[in-house]
C-alpha cells in the first residue's frame, strides 16, 4: 500500500492504547483505597462462605452448626472446652469456641460460617435473578420499544399474568381458565394475522379490536414505575408471609423485587446502542434480530449492570438478614446471620457477642460490596478516564 | 452497456415519515436503475433523501415513525417490499450489501474484526468457523490489510481509520454480494486514503462484478467512479443520466449550481459560488418546482406546476420546465460566475 507508513504509526498508537484500556481501568480502581479493600473483603468473604459449605455439611461435620451442647451455652469468644463435661465427638474443631457459644452452647464460628453461605448464595441467586430480568425487559423496552401492541395482544398478556397469578395462589381451576382465553387470544391475533396482513383480505369489523394501545416501552417502563412504587421491603414481607418459608422462595422473591434498576440501565444502554452505526450495519448484513440484541448489545451494555449488581447484592444480604431477623427468612435450624442476630438480642447484656458478630459481619460485607461497586463504576465510567 | 440488464429497478419510491409536526416525504416518487457491473452516482445535498433512499432498499427504514408509503424495488425481478421479513434477511449481507459512512462507528468495539466478518460469513453460507475463518483471512488479503493472519484477531479500536474502512468493504463483500450500497464511504476520511478507498471499490467492482450505489456528494468522486449520475433535490430525482453527458451538459439549473460551487485551484481569486437560499423544510416544500425559490430561471409556470423528468439526451432527463433551453452559456450571464468550471473528467 502506499500509504503504508500512515498505517503503522496508526497501528503503533492502537496498540498502546489496547494494553491500556485494561489496565488503565485498573489503575483508577487500584488508586481508589476504599474499593480495592472491599475487593479483598469480597474474597475472603467468598473463601470463608465456600468453606462453610463445605465443613458444615454431612453427617460428622469438622465444625457442626447444629450440635447443642447446654453445659457450654454462652461462653465469649476464645473460650477452651470443657473437656470433662464435653464427649470428644462434640467438641468443636481444635477444642476452642473461637467465637464463642450461644445460649444452646452451638458454636459460634460454626453458625456463622453456614450462614455467610447462605448470604452469599441469596445475594448471588437473587441478584442473578433481577439482572436476568432486567436485561430481558430492559432489550425489550430499548429494541423494540416503538413496537405497539394492539389491544387483543394485550388482552392476550393480561389474561396470560392472570394466570400466573391464580397458579402461584394455587388457584389451579381459575389459571386454567385465563390461560385458556390468553390461548383464545392469540389464535385470535394468529387468524387475524393471515387474513388481514398475509393474504390481502378485509378484516372488517375484526379490525376494530385490533386498535394499537400502547407501545412496549410504555408498557415495560410504567410497569416498572408501578413497582418501584411499592415499599420493597413490605411487599417481600407479604409475599413470604403467604409463601411456605424456604431459601429459595426468599431468594426468589428478594430478584422479583429488584430488577427495575437493572431494566432502566439497559434500556437507557440501548436506545443510545441502537442508533450506533455498527447495530444498522450489522441489521444490513442481515444479522437476526435476537443475535444483534444478545451477541452484538448486551455486551456493549453491561458495564452499568455489572455496577449495579454488585451494588444489588449488598442490597439482597442486607435484605435477607433482615428478613431472618424478623422470623421470616431462612426456617430455624439452618443458621443465617438474619437469625443468629435474633436469637442474640435477648443475651444483649449477658452475651453481647452474639449481637456484635453477625452484625459487625453484615456491616463489614455489605460495605464492602458497596464500596467495591463504586470502585468498579468508576474505573467503568469512560468520563473519568485521562484522554 | 445500454442493452445488460438492470440489476435494481426502484419505481416511484416513496419513503414517508409520520413526525409530531406532520408527514415528513423524504423520498417522494423516486426511479432509478442500476445496471449489471456498473455503478450509479446519487449525488445531492444533506437532507434531500440520499441516505433514506439507500437504507429502504434493503428495507432498514425505522417503522415507526419511517414507512414505505409506495412503489416498488425490483431486484433481479422480485419485489423486496413484497418479501417477508425472513427472506429479506437472507438477502441483507449475501444479495445486497452496505456500507456505512463513518468507518469509526460502524464495527463493534467489543469484537475482534475476524469474528464480526466470520459471524457474516457463517449466517449466509453456512460454513464451518475453519471455513469461515479462512475466508476472512483471504478477503483481508484482498482489500489490502497487511499481515491479515495477525490483524483478524485485532479489536476496532487497533486500526486507523482507513483499515477500520477497509475492513467494513471485506464485511461487506465476504458474500460476494451482486449489488453493494455505499453510503458516502469515503467521507471521513483524508483524501490520501479517499483516493486508496475508491481504488480499491472499483478493482474489486472489476473482479467481482458487482452493481455499486454511491451516495456522495463530491462531484469528483462520482465523475471518477459511476458510469451513470442521479442527482437528488428534495426528495426528488432532478437529473438523470451517463455521467458524461451530465458533466458535458448540464440540463437542470440545481446541476448547473452544483457544478459552480466547486472550488478549483488555479482560476484566479473569486468568491465561491453558492446557490442562494437554503435547503426547503420538507414539511412545507414550495407549491410547483422545489427548486424554484432558489432558481435564477423561473418563471410564473415554474412556482405553479411541477416539472416531471423527461429526455433531453440519450438517456439523459432532467425535471425543469426550462429543460434543453438553459445550458452553460446562459448559466454563465445569469449568475455572473465569468469562469464557467472545467467539469470533464
């Protein structure tokens, strides 16, 4: 080529700013002190719940959550056992209750180390939960927002949610019913569809109650104002008062409740995403649809969900723990950091470790987690990187 | 070349769309033809409807507010308004191609460019991603990037902006495509990579026989490259013809204005030429001939009836009332521009 020359001094330039772009980001989030400590609390917290899976489960665990030994109750941190009134099989791992014992003489350390399990998981399974809902409303709303929806597909989605309403309250005979008209509906639309737009035909007084109503994105994102109406925590409370109490359903829950942040970001991602000239030339190359959204978008979009979830997680353990706290978390015998706390303020004077550990725990992570969420938005944000 | 076939026939185009302030007509009764293997200039000003013009024919008009308000696109005999969705997908990227004006924007930044051509490549001829790959190593080659075994692992962002153009002309023509749209490709880049750009278009135009739209408003780009030259004014098509005949001879007073304000080195110090008044609002275009507010020719019948194209030449037509009876000479009194431009090639 001629012009050859231009190009490798071009390409020289490229390249320096291609080892950059990584390592640039880190150097903002390394220059921030408060994040690079809450990265290092994330991983001893992940290290410490990953092993409080692994030695609290089977039938003769290294450290039991569950064994009550009542000549021990309320013994303070670093206390030795006692190894005349304590058989050998009871005693705790190394023969010492590093944090202590409540008031049925179970292991401190033990509980805690079962319930920074189930933090984590709540925080990962819900957060994973709202992220996936967010991004599938939020494409929706940003791709194909100008679509309108005509009232019969919306009769269709209402008597289809129904449904599922009258399925969860186990109303079975009556989510038949709307799930059979939501079907009614949509081969409605399916016939209305082949008369009127395939085959040129006039649909007459059909036509009318195929009127447009409302487009996707007006639908989605007033959907999502309507739920960020709702005192979050209330509405969990409710739900799991009717739901039988369980991990899952917690988890479950504490994601239904928290997906409108995460929709509103990749929404807000692409409808800027959209109107770039590589999502027009990739719709002239004939890309589909759903590969533009899911291999082309989403990861151009998901800086700002990543952030958010990170910051979401602290969110949901704080979530959980209060839920536990309340009674209505996790069921009793499996020890969370919610109900370790509980049982702990009756001993407040007496015991005051049982209070100060989950809660300083608690404290601890979910700062953490939010401090390395700011870190991470940050070193994201390409505004605040030096040109 | 007169009797090959005509590959794209669009027949009264009309692109419409529905805005808050009213029907906005951005293509109103459009007719063009492209023949096999040459190359048709669409050459106008910002805003008369170039860029709608070439993003309907593969149908990528935004609906809602865009739509096609009418007329047919006839491509190697079929209709593609009358296609489904489905169908216009496969011929998106195989049949017919685009290319996009700013070469900085239009790759993917989070994907190496091997993966971008190969994701095209395995969609429409549904090869292997060896294969695919293979083929992209080989059209990399092609279009002139050095050392295209290490360059097709690279990011966008690695390359200048002509390798960047480059690339999007390989994507564009991995599927050999019969007919390639290029929206002022060459627009954002310096000239020195403008003249690289254009070369390599039309060797590859050679070897591989493909149809070219090139939308652009440099004069000189259109008379090096197309063998037929449209030119557009609000909407509409106001001269069509051989791009020797349309430079030769002028036969549309918006043409002539054209050609005048072109800046060319060695005439001597004189103001630049500029056809007077603005671009109409294409809410509220002026009744009778567009051009006519801005026209040193009209005339009563001018502000009335619209013009429709008709002959002047061999395949030459032009939409002006006065048609045939203004050329340079009279051109040059009315406007006073003494130096009348050397427009041949």
């Amino acid at each position: 080529m001629i012009n050859n020359d231009n190009d490798t001094t071009d390409l020289h330039l490229g390249m320096a700013e291609e080892v950059s772009r990584f390592t640039e980001a880190w150097r903002i989030f390394n220059k921030n002190r408060l994040a690079l400590w809450g990265l290092v609390i994330f991983t001893v917290f992940f290290l410490v719940a990953v092993s409080g899976l692994v030695l609290t489960v089977g039938d003769n665990p290294v450290l039991d959550p569950a064994k009550v030994r009542l000549s021990e109750k309320l013994l303070p941190p670093v206390s030795p056992v006692d190894t005349e009134m304590v058989k050998p099989e009871d005693r705790p791992f190394a023969g010492i209750y590093l944090l202590g014992t409540d008031d049925l003489g179970r292991d401190v350390l033990a509980r805690m180390m079962q319930g920074a399990w189930v933090s984590l998981t709540v925080g990962f399974v819900a957060v994973g939960i709202a992220v996936l809902i967010g991004i599938i409303m939020g494409g929706l709303a940003g791709y194909y927002g100008n679509v309108r929806i005509n009232f019969m597909q919306l009769l269709a989605m209402a008597a289809f949610f129904t449904s599922m309403v009258f399925l969860i309250s186990g109303q079975k005979e009556m989510a038949i019913n709307f799930m059979t008209a939501s079907a009614l509906f949509v081969s409605f639309s399916i016939v209305y569809y082949f008369v009127s737009v395939k085959g040129s035909g006039d649909p007459g007084a059909m036509r009318f109650f195929f009127f447009d109503t409302v487009s996707v994105d007006s639908l989605i994102m007033r959907f999502v104002d309507i739920m960020l109406c709702f005192p979050s925590f209330f509405l969990i409370l409710t739900v799991v008062a009717i739901l039988p109490a369980s991990i899952y359903n917690i988890m479950i829950v504490i994601g239904l409740t928290g997906w409108m942040g995460t929709t509103r970001f990749v929404r807000a991602e692409f409808l800027s995403l959209r109107e770039q000239d590589f999502v027009s030339a990739a719709r002239a190359m004939g890309i589909r649809d759903m590969s533009i959204i899911f291999r082309h978008m989403i990861p151009n979009a998901i800086a700002p969900v990543l952030v958010s979830a990170t910051i979401g997680i602290a969110g949901a353990i704080l979530t959980e723990a209060g839920l536990s706290f309340l009674g209505f978390g996790v069921p009793p015998p499996h020890a969370t950091w919610g109900n370790i706390l509980s049982d702990g303020k009756r001993f407040l004077f007496d015991a005051p470790w049982l209070t100060y550990i989950p809660g300083l725990s608690i404290l601890v992570v979910v700062l953490a987690f939010n401090l390395f969420g700011e870190g991470l938005r940050d070193a994201l944000n390409p505004r605040l990187r030096k040109r | 070349m007169s009797n090959s076939e005509a590959i794209l026939k669009i027949k009264d185009l009309k692109v419409y769309f529905d805005t808050d302030a009213g029907v906005v007509k951005s293509v109103d009764g459009v007719d063009l033809e492209i023949k096999k293997g040459t190359t048709l200039g669409l050459v106008g000003e910002s805003g008369c409807g170039k860029s709608v013009t070439c993003l309907s024919i593969p149908r990528l008009i935004e609906s809602p507010p865009g739509r096609i308000a009418g007329g047919e696109i006839i491509y190697k005999g079929k209709n593609l308004l009358e296609l489904s969705e489905k169908d216009m997908q496969g011929i998106r990227g195989n049949d017919i191609s685009m290319i996009f004006q700013e070469p900085m924007t239009s790759l993917n930044p989070v994907f190496t460019i091997g993966d971008q051509i190969q994701e095209v490549i395995m969609l429409h001829q549904h090869k292997t991603s060896a294969e695919a790959r293979e083929l992209t190593l080989r059209i990399l080659k092609k279009v002139g990037i050095p050392s295209p075994e290490i360059r097709i692992d690279d990011y966008p962002h690695q390359m200048s902006g002509g390798m960047k153009q480059r690339v999007i002309i390989a994507m564009a023509l991995s599927c050999s495509p019969d007919l390639l749209i290029a929206d002022e490709p060459t627009t954002a880049l310096d000239v020195t990579i403008q003249v690289q750009i254009l070369d390599l278009m039309r060797s590859l135009q050679d070897e591989l026989g493909m149809s070219i739209l090139l939308v652009t408003h440099d004069l000189g780009v259109v008379a090096s490259m197309a063998s037929h030259v449209a030119i557009m004014y609000a909407s509409k098509i106001v001269e069509y013809g051989p791009v020797e005949q349309i430079f030769s001879n002028p036969g549309h007073p918006y043409t002539l204005g054209l050609f005048t304000s072109i800046p060319v080195v060695g005439r001597g110090k004189r103001d630049l030429y500029v056809i007077p008044g603005n671009v109409p609002d294409p809410l509220a275009f002026p009744r009778g001939c567009k051009f006519w507010p801005r026209c040193v020719f009209a005339e009563d019948i001018c502000r009335s009836q619209e013009p429709f194209l008709e002959n002047i030449g061999e395949g030459h037509t032009a939409a002006c009332h006065f048609r045939g009876k203004i050329d340079k000479h009279l051109w040059k009194e009315k406007t006073n521009t003494g130096s009348f431009l050397n427009i041949s090639r």
